[in-house]
C-alpha cells in the first residue's frame, strides 16, 4: 500500500474542484447585457465559479518511459513484450521505444530495410495488443556531442552522449504522444553531411534521454508564471523520462557474488567500476551486451531525475516492468540474507537487474569524521523524535566500532562495541539505522543494509568485498544484534533480514550470525550439517538481552 501511495503521489495529481454549493433562497446573479460573447474567464468572474481545470477532464497524468527491445525475438516473445508495454500505458507510462536486433549486421546491403522491417514488426505487435503506435523511421537525433558542451571532461566522469537533439527533433515523438500513440524508433541518426546512417541505438537512447530531459525542462519554463491563466490540456505528456528499461535475451547483469546470477540492485555511484572489475570473462557469451547496457544506464540516470531508476529484464520476465513501475524496487530485495537467495527459486538467471543512480557509501571509525550537525539532523526527521545530543554523541564515543554513511547524511547505520557481562569480547550492537523520509524508497535503505552486511556478520566473505570504503570483505565477521520497539512498522523487514528474535517486553531483540564462522563449520561436517545450537551459541541470547537493557534511550 505503501508502495502504491508513492505511485500515484508520483504523479501530482490535482484534487478534482468542488463546485460551490447553490442556496435556492439567494437570487442569482444578474448577468450583465449584451455580454454573450464574453470570455470563459469573465463569466467565470461573474458566476463565481472556478476555473476550468484539466484534471477534471482527464486524471490521467502521464509520464514517459525509454525503452530500448533489444531483438531478435519471436512473434510470441513480441506479444509478451507488448502486452507489456500497453499495460505501462494503461498505468499512465507511455514508452518511447527504441530497435535493436543483434542479428543484423553493421554495414550489411540491406540492413536499412531489415531495420525498419523489424520496426514495422513491433508496431504491428502492439496494434495486435490494442494500443496506437507510430514508426519513426527518420534520424531522431545527430551525430556527435551537443555543440554547447565545453571541451574540458565532466565533473561527474561520465562522458557525454556520442548523439544529441535540437527540440526540433523531438517534434515527431511529441506529436505521437500528443496523439495517444507509442512512438517506434530506428537506430539511425543525422551526420554532419544529413544524411541518415545507422548507429548502436545505445547511443539514440542515451541522446533522448539527454534531450527530453532538457525539453521537458524548457517546457517547464515557458509555463512558469503563466500557470494560472493558462489551461494544460490532458494530452500533454512530460517529456522526462521516468524509467530506463532495456528488455533483452539475457536479463540482468551477472554478478561475482551470486555465482553469475543477475545482481539485484546496483548503486551506479558506488558499484560501477567495480562491477567492471569483477566481471567474469566467461559471461561475455551469453552476455555479450551486458556491460555495454550498463554504460547505457549509468549515461542516462547521469541526466533523468534523481528518483528515475533502469531496469534491465529478459523478454521472460515482462510482469517485472509492470512491477518495478509501481514498486520502483528490485524483484528480490538485494539485502535479504545470501542463504535465502543462492540457489534459491526467487532467483533464476532472467532475474532482472534493477538500476539506480545511488549514492556513494563510506565508512567512518572516528568521532572527528562524522559531522554531529547532520548526523543529528538526520536522526531526528527519521525517528521524528527529539535527540538528547550531548549524552548520545559522549556516549558514543566510547563505544563508537564504525558508521556507515549514504551521500551526504542521506541515511546512516552506526554500530558500538557494547562491553560484555563476563568479560568475554565486545558484543557488537546496531545502535541506529535511519534514513532520510525523501530517501525511503529509492533504494538507500538497501545499499546501506548491504554495507553493513559487509562490515559486521558478513565480513570475511569474498561477496562483501563491495566498494563500501571498508574493509574490503578482510577479516572475521562477528554476530550483530539491535533492538526494535515491538510496535515499530519496520519489524516485518527485520524479520526478514535477521537469523533469529526474542521478544522483551516491549522490544523485540534481533541478532545475525556471523555468517563465515557458520560456513567453516557447515563445510567440516559435509552432510550432517549444523545443529540447532552450536557449543559457542550457548547462553549468547541471556546475554546479549542484559547488554541491551542497559543501553540508555538517546531521545528525550
């Protein structure tokens, strides 16, 4: 519910106006003579009634969606595909759909016509599935960067699309959507000569993000000031894309961690060279685009709105789109616990892999790095509760093991060293774990639990060796314990995430294993495997709940 809330506040929609009421005892107005020709906003002015809005008309708000079908696929493949894409349409997505086909080779005799063929196939797919499309079979963009970038490189490190467009360009797309209809594109582009040759459609895709993005934005300044005295008509569409989705053969983006499974979710600020990195040679096969698609949509996120996300998906997997827009999550959380995932159903190579621009993620282990002003601030907006600084930061500096930090204090998890009852090494305690409201939902909670992971149960594992500013997945990892309220909302994910919980009255204590210690002993005794209680989990629990009872509050 929560999910769908977000959706549909996505879309801004205005509350519908409430006529005013009529009393049958008050003469009406007396309209003025021989002013039957007056405008709709004078009479308005003399009826006392508001003023036309579109949303009465049409609800509907819709947004725009790039999507690049990355071919050859069957009829029945494309009828999967398409149904899709009209339900996205239904939901108020509309696609702006760019061909490939790996099949058809650079620089063939024909492969224009096998190119605008295959266009001509997809739209005859959607109009078999109800909807309206339109083929676009002119140079939607032109060769080379945009003439107003500067010589010198970005700041951001991303190099700039090899393509880009002028809003005249866009006239054709705009005139589609104005129509209803979904606009098909073919990968070719203007050179310098006007001529139209093909090229890779990454580079058309990444060329209309750039572009949309800025002519939504020019759309928005010509309307501002105006908003008032002007009427939005419904078949306006916003120009800026929402959503990146590339649909392939192959799915997400093999990931090292999960035996050459998809990953789940990628923080594109933080994982992009390493997943470069450790990118096994052997995948290349059967993933031969992978890495190219990756560019794709860390080029394009680079321009989209912060809460845009990508989302790369097998043609098997079609329902994942539909999901993702409304949920703008992964198919599988990437926190859950590996045990649960690994081999498990949930995950199977067509999982897809969803994309975000993310933030980037270090980890502090000294009072003299973490800036109190925001920390504090961050803690108070998620908690909504009133910290009693001067204790919590003296406190913690005496027990402080390490902080995770997302962006700028967009979210942090701050774990202690809480001394034993007796005697034996510090019992490490998951103090706080907070993020921004503005933040919930766009994937930091999930690549801050993953950071931790890496840091405290998971350490020692060669999966947690993410680029986090940590350890590097060196070393033994230890059991992490935190409690909860046990009317937080929040439980249900805990729950998940947890090896195990007690109940304490009115907390709920929950504790992780520390997951490299349980492996060496899974892996000596082969089939026999573990028991309920290993000989160094005895007593822990009693213990760890004295620890945790002792901790003072933090808020007033």
């Amino acid at each position: 519910m929560r999910d769908a809330r977000a959706y549909l506040a996505s879309f801004k929609l205005k509350p519908l106006v409430q006529l005013p009421t009529v009393d049958i005892n008050v003469a009406p107005p007396v309209l003025p003579k021989f002013r039957l020709a007056a405008s709709s906003n004078q009479l308005n002015e003399v009826l006392q009634l508001p003023k036309p809005s579109s949303s009465i008309l049409d609800p509907v708000y819709r947004r725009t969606a790039l999507v690049k079908i990355q071919g050859p696929f069957t009829d029945k493949q494309l009828d999967s595909i398409c149904r899709g894409m009209v339900y996205l349409e239904k939901l108020g997505l509309v696609s702006v759909i760019v061909v490939e086909n790996d099949e058809i080779p650079r620089g063939a005799e024909d492969e224009r016509s096998a190119l605008v063929d295959e266009t001509m196939r997809i739209v005859a797919h959607l109009e078999k599935q109800g909807a309206r499309a339109l083929p676009i079979v002119g140079a939607a963009v032109r060769l080379g960067p945009n003439p107003e970038d500067s010589a010198s490189p970005s700041d951001s490190g991303i190099e700039p699309p090899e393509t880009h467009t002028l809003p005249s360009d866009l006239i054709s797309i705009r005139s589609a959507l104005r129509a209803g209809e979904i606009p098909v594109i073919v990968p070719f582009a203007l050179d310098s000569f006007c001529r139209s040759v093909r090229v890779d459609s990454n580079d058309v895709i990444a060329g209309l993000a750039r572009g949309m993005v800025e002519a939504a934005s020019l759309d928005k300044a010509s309307q501002s000031g105006t908003e008032e005295d002007s009427i939005h008509f419904p078949f306006e569409v916003d120009l800026t894309p929402l959503r990146l989705m590339i649909i392939n053969r192959d799915g997400g983006i093999p990931s090292y961690a999960r035996s050459g499974y998809p990953h789940l979710l990628i923080n594109l600020t933080s994982e992009y060279n390493h997943i470069l990195d450790t990118f096994d040679p052997r995948w290349r096969d059967l993933h031969s685009s992978a890495l190219s698609n990756l560019s794709l949509a860390r080029t394009c996120l680079h321009y989209m709105p912060p809460t845009s996300s990508a989302i790369m998906v097998s043609h098997k997997s079609p329902s994942s789109l539909i999901g993702n827009l409304i949920t703008n999550k992964p198919a599988v959380s990437s926190s859950l616990p590996h045990a649960l995932l690994q081999g498990n159903r949930r995950l199977t190579p067509h999982t897809p892999t969803l994309l975000r621009r993310g933030l980037p993620i270090q980890i502090l282990r000294s009072m003299t790095d973490i800036d109190q002003t925001k920390m504090t601030a961050l803690l108070e907006q998620s908690f909504k509760r009133e910290l009693k600084s001067e204790e919590f930061y003296d406190r913690l500096s005496k027990v402080l093991d390490f902080v995770v930090i997302a962006g700028d204090y967009a979210g942090a998890a701050i774990v202690t060293n809480e001394p034993s009852s007796d005697g034996s090494p510090p019992i490490s305690y998951l103090d706080k774990f907070a993020v921004l409201p503005k933040n919930q939902g766009d994937g930091t909670v999930d690549f801050l639990w993953v950071a931790l992971h890496d840091e405290s149960y998971g350490l020692g594992h060669p999966f947690s060796a993410n680029p986090n500013g940590g350890r590097g997945g060196q070393g033994e990892g230890h059991d992490l314990i935190w409690r909860s309220r046990s009317d937080n909302p929040i439980n249900k994910w805990y729950f998940e995430r947890s090896s195990g919980h007690l109940r304490l009255g009115s907390w709920v204590l929950f504790w992780c294993d520390a997951e490299k210690r349980l492996k060496i002993e899974e892996g000596r005794r082969g089939s026999s495997g573990l028991s309920y209680i290993e000989d160094w989990e005895r007593g822990r629990v009693s213990g760890w709940a004295g620890v945790v009872a002792k901790i003072p509050s933090a808020w007033k």
